[in-house]
C-alpha cells in the first residue's frame, strides 16, 4: 500500500522532469533564424531641373520723390501785396513769366521819378561845365597864345565832377527802374507752387521767404543701393538714356508705375550703412496721364533696376541653394552629390549662379537633415516633370540671407 501511493507520487514528477529535460534540449537544438537588417526606404525629395538664365536681374530699391529744381520766392523790396494771382496758392501749375503777387509800386515809382529828375540835372550842370571849358580855353589862347593852360584854368576837374554826377545819376536810374521791376514777383520758370505765405494787404520785407516753387518737368529720387547690388545698376553716361528702371508706387490701392532713367550716383557714401546713393530722373511726373496718376513730392516710392544676366548663368530656386554656397545635384542614378557654385545673385526666390551647374541638370530643393555624399533619393513625382522654377526673374531680395 505505502509503495503504491510512493508511486503515484514519483511518477508524475519523473514524467515533468523528463518532458522539462525534452523541451531544453528542443530549444537549443533549434536552427537559429537568420539575422537581417531592416531596409530603409531612400527619403523622397523634391527637385528642380536647371533652367539657363532668361529674365533680367531686378535691383529693387526706395527712395522718396523730390523736385529736381526747387526754389523759394523771396521779395527783393519792401512793400503791401497789391495783387496776387489765383495761381498763387499751394498745388497749382504756373507758367514760366507767370506773375504771382505785386507789391505796391507808389514809392518806386516817385523813386524813378525822382532819379530821372536828376540824371537830366546832373546831365545839364555837364553842358554846363563843357560850355565855359570851351569858353575859358578860349580866352586863355588869345590872351596867353602859344602857353600851357592849367586844368583848372580849363575848367577841366568841374567837367569830370559833372560827368561823374552824370554817372551816379545815371545809375541811381537804373536801381529805380530795377527796384521797380521787383515789384513783379513772377514765375521762373515751369513749374508748381508749393506752398504761399503772402495775402492781399500783407507787408512784406525784403529777404523774407513768401513761398516755394518746384519745376515739373522732372522728378529725381535718391536709392540707397549695396556695394554688391552696384554690379547690377546701370547708369547713363550723360549722352544717351541706356539705364531704364520703373518707378511704382500704390495709389488709392492701386499700383501705377512711371519710366525713370538712373543718371548719375551720389556724392559720397552713407558712412553709416556704406551703401551707395544713385539717382533716378523721372520725366514730367507731377501731371496725370491717362493711365497714371500725378506723383507728389514727398511720396515714398519703389524703384527697379534691371541688368540683363551673364549669357552662360542659370537660375535655381533660393531654397535649393544651402548656406556653403552648394546645391545637391541629383545624378542619373538618382544619388546625391554636393557641388560648390558661384553665385552672381542671390534673391528672395531665385539665385543666379554663374559657375558649377549646368542647363538641363537636376538638383534637390528639399532640406534634408543629414546629407552625405552618393546619399541615394528618390524623386517625388518619379516618371513626372520635377517642378522647376517658379519664373526666372531674379529679384533683389533685400534683407534675404543664405
């Protein structure tokens, strides 16, 4: 009995620990798998196939609207405003011999008057002084024939004092008739008023400024322009207009444009930014066309510089060009293979390379974290046309960095 309920114990022990021993030897007898690391998909970038460069390269610079020629009216004499043209107030266009104001004449004229009176007196004393020198030149040859006379027996100093009273008459006329002229403030030439300070019965003094006038005929503004953007700028050499750029400004919400002409740079460089001033001339400006309006001094404008490009330069994207001036140009094999370029321009959109791509090459504008040399990719849009650039005008992109 006792050695039956042994048995019955033992024996399903025995019957775990050998199935135990059985699966131990199972597992280690296994064939192990066959290590394998997993693939990683090529990433997937966007590319652009290089375009030869056609557009000109646009400069785009500011500046503000000024009068080529600007004077103030400035009396010369004093005197109450007699008279004013309707003309005369700030915004209107005049002629050039235009009167503007008139100041009361009452006083020049008694001044001529007056001046007159004694240019005929000082010329009367001359006859006068003449007429006994030929009197006293006689008397002296026949009472003292063949002997010297002095001048004053001649009368000779009374006659140049008379003569010189003449003179000083003479000019004391011309001062008159000048002084009343002044009383004429009148226009000098084509223009515009820009500002009157004078009204009918209003004194004014010699020397006080009674208003400002500017030409129309032509507008300048001044660009501030960078030391390498001055590759791009074109200036005409004073014989021929061969520098062209377009003014814009945006007027009642919409943008009009008039044709300037880049004439001649600044004097001097601004110190502080080291940029170069260039001056643009814009041909009859301050009237309205019929599908622009008038410009106004003092508007803040927008100006264009245009420059052909260098015939072998292509254009790429901005963003396909990284910060060592490179672009990751996309081989055959769909590898990638980092190639330095030259840049000639590089603008907010665009860039202008001059050197290290080819026409008809394609190159990665993805940004990618991590690029190595023969990396492979694959190309969104495989078997499609990659996207190229979005135009090839390459503009001036100021502030823009790489």
């Amino acid at each position: 009995m006792k050695r039956s309920a042994l048995f019955r114990i033992v024996l399903p022990v025995a019957v775990v620990l050998v199935a135990l021993v059985i699966s131990v030897a199972m597992i280690k007898m296994r064939p192990k798998p066959a290590h394998q690391r997993p693939e990683r998909p090529a990433p997937l970038v966007t590319a652009q196939i290089v375009k030869p460069a056609v557009d000109p390269v646009v400069i785009t610079g500011y500046g503000t609207v000024v009068a080529k020629q600007r004077i103030e009216i400035i009396p010369q004499v004093n005197g109450r405003v007699e008279a004013k043209s309707l003309r005369f107030e700030a915004g209107e266009f005049v002629s050039a011999g235009d009167t503007l104001l008139v100041i009361e004449q009452t006083d020049y004229l008694q001044a001529r008057a007056l001046a007159r009176a004694n240019l005929a007196a000082a010329r009367t004393t001359l006859a006068m002084a003449e007429q006994e020198g030929r009197i006293a030149r006689g008397e002296w040859e026949r009472l003292h024939a063949g002997e010297q006379a002095s001048p004053l027996v001649l009368h000779e100093p009374q006659i140049a004092q008379a003569r010189a009273s003449v003179d000083a008459a003479s000019a004391a006329l011309d001062l008159a008739e000048t002084n009343l002229s002044r009383c004429y403030l009148t226009a000098p030439f084509d223009g515009r008023v820009e500002a009157s300070m004078a009204d009918l019965g209003q004194y004014l003094r010699a020397g006080t400024t009674v208003g400002a006038f500017y030409s129309t005929d032509i507008a300048e503004v001044t660009v501030p322009v960078s030391a390498e953007d001055m590759e791009w700028i074109r200036v005409a050499d004073g014989r021929k207009a061969d520098a062209p750029v377009t003014v814009r400004a945006d007027l009642a919400g919409h943008t009009s444009t008039w044709p300037g002409q880049a004439v001649r740079l600044g004097g001097t460089v601004d110190p502080a930014t080291r940029q170069v001033p260039v001056v643009v001339e814009i041909p009859d400006p301050f009237r309205a066309g019929v599908d622009r309006p008038a410009l106004l001094t003092g508007m803040f404008v927008t100006v264009d510089f245009r420059k052909d490009p260098p015939p072998a330069a292509v254009t790429i994207l901005r963003d396909a060009l990284r910060t060592d001036d490179t672009v990751w140009v996309i081989t055959p094999e769909r590898t990638l293979t980092i190639r330095p370029v030259q840049v000639a321009h590089a603008g907010t959109r665009n860039t202008l390379i001059t050197a290290g791509l080819e026409p008809g090459e394609m190159i990665c504008t993805s940004n990618l974290q991590v690029v190595t040399e023969g990396m492979p990719v694959r190309v969104k849009g495989e078997g499609e046309k990659p996207a190229a650039a979005n135009g090839d005008t390459i503009d001036s992109g100021k502030g823009a960095g790489r």
